[in-house]
C-alpha cells in the first residue's frame, strides 16, 4: 500500500532460527533464555559495569513495575513531559500518584524542559521522568543533579534510544541512557529499534531496586518456577503483592538476535537522519528538531519528528503525503489534550506554552535502517509537493 511505510520490520533469518530453537527446546516461560538476554543487554549497556536488567513484556509495565519499587501511591507527584506516549503518565497513575505534566525545552529541542521541571517541583515530589524522545537524550546531566540535590527519584524512558549514550560531565565517558537515573524503563515494541514483538527491560544500578524489580516482576515469590524444575527449592515464600510482567523465552531468543544487530542498525538510523538533515532544508519555514545537536556518544535515532510550517492544516498534508505514497504520523498528541487526562483530577496538565505551539506543527516521517538516500528524496520532494498542494487550496 505505502511506497514508503512509516517504519519496517525487516526481521533476518537468525531471528526466526532463535525462536525455533527455543520451540525445540520445550521450556517456553522465563528461563535460561531470559537470563542470557538480560546480560548481553546489561554489557551492551556498559560492558565495564553492567547494571542490573530484568526483562518484562512491555515498558508500560516496566515502567509500573519501576514506579512500584520506589513505592510511589497517592499523594505523590510524578513529573512527566506531556510530549510522550500516553503509557508514560499512565503507567505513574497506576500507583495512584499525581501526574504533573511539564513542557519540552524549545522548538529545536523537544525534550523535556528542566526548567519547567523546577517550576512545577513541589514538596510532594518524588519522581521525574525523563523521555528520551526520538533518540535524542534529554538533559541528564542537569536534571541528575537537581534531582540528587533534592532526593527526587529520576526513572528514564528510554523506550526510543536503547544504546544511546549521555555525557554527564565533560571529562568522563560518555554513559548509557537508562544508567543515569535510579532506573531505565526499555520498549522492545515492535517499531523500535530492537523488536520482540512486545517486551521490555528495566535497568538499575542499585541493588536494593534490583531486588524489588525481582519480586515485583513475578508475583512477589522468593522462588522462580525455573528454580523448582531445577530443583533448586521446592516452595516459596510471597513477600510483596506483585504481579506477572514476565517475559518468556520466545521473545527473549528474540530479543539476544536483535540485539546482536541493534549497533549497525543505529548506526544506519543515523545515516538517514544525515540525509534528511541535509535535504530537508530546501523546504521553507520547516523545522528539523535537533538538528543542530552533537551526538554524546552512541546514538538511536528512532523516530523523525518534523515542525510543518505554520499556519498548513497538518491533516490536510498528511492526506496529500498518502496520495504520494509516504505514511506519516504524528508523535504525539500531547497527554494534557486527552479526554481522560484533561478530566483526570490526578493529572495536572497547566502551563505547557511550547507544547502547545509545537503539537499541531508536529509531522513524523519515515525513518527506518534500509531507507536508501534515495527514498529520503523522495520523502522531502513528496513532503514539499504536498505543502505547495495544500497551501495552493488555502
Ligand atoms: C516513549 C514511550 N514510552 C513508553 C512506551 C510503551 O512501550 P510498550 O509498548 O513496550 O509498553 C512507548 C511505546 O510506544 C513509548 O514510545
């Protein structure tokens, strides 16, 4: 249908050989699979020092399940950008905590604002969420060290940049995204740029965390089904009111294959993005976020979110961009503009002057490894016939 699709999920041989041998193998729910995956995930973090990594079935719930071991409830206040995917201000309400949303930093930058941030921080705070939003990492440094000044939790979503790096301070090495924070929440949905289908990872450095995470992951039981068939114990003990957010050896077969090629396939994400960098200045009064910005280490791009120019009815662009053959999307719609949100009397959604001048410019467009630079012409050459189109009706 699409001559350009919005993403593409391309998977390779290796990945369907992973997952056949793990049907092979008669052990399906989380095991010796899971445990592979999860320490080729936390040494693709950082090989030095590998963090703690738990592999759940998606980031909504990693992200609950985080939340949850920082024993977050009604009363608190979590901070997240209202610029994100709705699961990242649903998976906080879930503890019955307050939602505050904050605004991005600038047209240019669309990560969340610190400066906002230290607005709307009240004595009621107790997290802050940093997305990295299209790959591109938001101000950790600056946000790790107002946070750690006050005792504020910072959880990161890293669900668009698994592999990227941050640089924290000048001197040091750069450091993995989902690292930085108490803990790092990862999507391995199956647009990102390491797919399982659905599935996800939570990260942490801190042991007492990881011991949470363990328990929270799988009922709150001491042993794990795989331990019993080992027989390594022979019952349990329930000492948390957990849930099932475990993953299952399937997924995590799959998981250990993408990942082997998540370092290339970045790597041609952010071939892409050059060419896109280059040829979307011919159109005028368009907007590349981010463009100006020198990577910090590793890069992921995810997603290309562009500003249409203003004053073009977005929709109407977009309809023109199917017509050429090129599927677009709009990521997002911010989450105070949602029905149940806007309601909520647990999300607080005032003040987001940016976010709100950027949402009805925003337009995202094709970004995947296998673009070639000629696909990314016909991308900017589609997107400019369908602006002159549409403003030739105006
Ligand atoms: C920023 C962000 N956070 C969280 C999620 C939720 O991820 P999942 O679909 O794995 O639950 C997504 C998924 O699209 C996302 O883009």
């Amino acid at each position: 249908m699409w001559k350009i699709p919005l993403a593409d999920l391309r998977l390779h041989p290796d990945d369907h050989t992973a997952v056949l041998e793990v049907l092979a193998s008669n052990w399906l729910t989380m095991g010796p699979k899971t445990q592979e995956f999860e320490a080729a995930f936390a040494k693709a973090l950082d090989p030095d020092n590998p963090p703690f990594c738990y592999a759940v079935s998606n980031c909504t719930v990693g992200l609950h399940m985080a939340f949850a071991a920082l024993d977050l409830g009604p009363g608190d206040e979590v901070i997240v950008p209202s610029l994100t995917f709705v699961a990242t201000a649903n998976a906080a309400l879930y503890t019955g905590a307050t939602v505050v949303l904050a605004d991005v930093t600038s047209e240019a930058d669309l990560t969340l604002s610190i400066d906002d941030v230290l607005a709307k921080i009240t004595p009621r705070t107790r997290c802050v969420v940093p997305v990295h939003y299209a790959g591109q990492p938001c101000d950790m440094a600056r946000l790790k060290r107002e946070c750690d000044l006050r005792g504020i939790a910072v959880v990161e979503d890293v669900a668009h940049a698994p592999l990227a790096d941050a640089l924290l301070q000048d001197q040091d090495p750069a450091q993995a995204l989902g690292t930085i924070g108490a803990l790092g929440c990862f999507s391995f949905f199956s647009n990102k740029n390491m797919t399982t289908g659905e599935g996800g990872m939570v990260v942490t450095r801190d042991p007492l965390l990881a011991d949470k995470l363990r328990l929270l992951r799988s009922h709150g039981m001491t042993t794990l089904t795989l331990d019993r068939h080992r027989g390594h114990a022979y019952t349990y003990d329930v000492v948390a009111a957990g849930f099932n957010y475990r993953i299952d050896e399937l997924r995590a077969a799959l998981g250990l294959s993408q990942l082997g090629r998540l370092p290339e396939n970045n790597r041609r994400r952010g071939d892409v993005v050059e060419f896109y960098r280059q040829k979307l200045t011919r159109i005028e009064g368009l907007l590349l976020p981010f463009a100006q910005r020198l990577p910090q280490g590793r890069t992921a791009p995810h997603i290309l979110p562009v500003l249409l120019p203003a004053g073009l009815v977005r929709q109407a662009v977009q309809e023109k961009m199917k017509e050429a053959g090129i599927q677009t999307s709009v990521h997002y719609p911010p989450i105070h503009t949602f029905s149940h949100h806007s309601e909520s009397p647990l999300v607080r959604g005032e003040s987001l002057p940016l976010t709100d001048a950027v949402a009805p410019r925003l337009l995202t467009l094709p970004l995947y490894p296998e673009l070639s630079e000629s696909d990314v012409d016909l991308v900017v050459q589609s997107l400019q016939w369908s602006i002159d189109q549409v403003r030739a009706a105006m």
